[in-house]
C-alpha cells in the first residue's frame, strides 16, 4: 500500500530564506507527483506536476524535484514571502482506484515577516 | 469557467441525519473523486468515478453513496451522519485519457460538515 510522508510537519522561517520541503513515498510505480498548497478554509491549488519520467520541474520561485528510484521529492522556495505561508501537501497518482492520488499529511509553512 | 464547484460550504448535522453534497464541473472532464480530508491528515479518497454511469469505491466508502448520471455532476450522499463523518470533503475533477496520460486534479473549495 502506497505510504506518503512529508517532513518536517510544520515549519517557520524568516522572510528572503530559502527553504525545502521534503516529501518520500513507499512504490515508486506512480505516473506523477504533484505538489499542492492548500490556504486555510480553501480547497487545494496545484503548484507543479512532475511525470514519472521527468526530474524536476519549476515555476517562478519553484522548483520541485522527483527521484523515483528512491522515493523521494523535494519542493524548493527560493527568497520566500509572507504570502507563501500555507500547507503545502504532495500526492503520487496511482494506478488503482481509478488514477486515485495519495496525499502526505502536509507542510505547514508559516513566513515571518 | 467556473472549474470546481461544491455546495454547501459548511453544514451541521445531527446524528442520523441524511444529506447530499453537490459538486458540479465545467470542464467536461471524464474523472471525478471525492475526497474527506480530517485534521492534520493528507485527504482519502471515499469514490471516484471514470464517467457518466460509472462509480466504484475508494479507501473509505461506508456510510456514503454516490452517482453520476451526467458528465458535469457528482453528488456524495451520507446516509444516518454519524460524528465521525465530520470532516471536511474535497471533490475533484481531471481528464485521464485511455493511454492513462492525464492532467492535475482540479479541486473544489470544500463542504465543512459537522456531525452533532
């Protein structure tokens, strides 16, 4: 059964820092990873989608890495704001249950202005 | 385009009550799911479906039921709401082609239920 862990679980930095946010997952047989920020009281928006074949992928200050081989994915922000504080989660696409995603428990970000 | 659409945004229920919640899409996308997501976990996906007239289970069905007789909407129904069916529901949408090849899941901005 597909396990995904995001840590650290929470995470507060000062504004400008550079930061990761690390995601891992147990079966590396996945189509994609997404990452997902999630603002409080709101539904989830996608921030970058990475196909099993691919390494990274970026967006503005955003730069998602995957190693399938290890299980392992990475979300980096560069120069962060105090508008990038939010949950962010990462899901795997599966296969089974209809293309289902399976979710870590998430990040919760907070920037110190 | 209005994407994702759920209602209600919030509900309170007493125990043993039944309700349905709406979700509608505009992008004429073939997949839709449902998910609960409780505090401080990651979402689990409850049904999904691949297209009109076809629904099947996810992780955690009991106490729930689906349809999905067009396109556009996929309702979740709770039948005898029990205190721990509060949580919060997420529906979502994508386009997977027959390949398997698809595209994000676009999220709806979720239903708070309250089970009392």
């Amino acid at each position: 059964k597909q396990e995904v862990t995001q840590i650290p679980a929470a995470l507060s930095v000062p504004e400008g820092e550079n930061l990761v946010l690390n995601c891992s997952f147990t079966d590396s047989a996945i189509y994609n990873l997404q990452w997902f920020r999630q603002d409080p009281g709101k539904g989830l928006t996608s921030l970058l989608l990475i196909q099993s074949s691919q390494r990274e992928q970026t967006s503005g200050r955003l730069n998602a890495s995957l190693d399938k081989s290890s299980g392992r994915s990475t979300l980096y922000i560069a120069a962060s704001q105090p508008g990038d504080s939010a949950t962010y989660l990462c899901a795997v696409r599966e296969v089974e249950y209809g293309n289902k995603l399976v979710f870590g428990a998430g990040t919760i970000l907070r920037v110190k202005s | 385009n209005a994407g994702v659409t759920q209602t209600p945004k919030f509900r309170i229920l007493k125990i043993g009550q039944s309700m349905t919640l709406q979700c509608a899409q505009d992008m004429n996308h073939n997949y839709m799911y449902w998910y609960r997501q409780d505090p401080g976990m990651g979402l689990k996906l409850i049904y999904y479906s691949v297209g009109a007239g076809i629904t099947d289970k996810g992780e955690v069905p009991n106490g729930y039921n689906v349809s999905r007789s067009t396109t556009e909407d996929f309702p979740l129904r709770l039948e005898l709401a029990a205190p721990s069916q509060t949580s919060v529901y997420f529906c979502a949408s994508s386009y997977i082609n027959l390949a398997g090849d698809g595209d994000t899941q676009y999220f709806g901005p979720g239903t708070r239920l309250t089970v009392l």
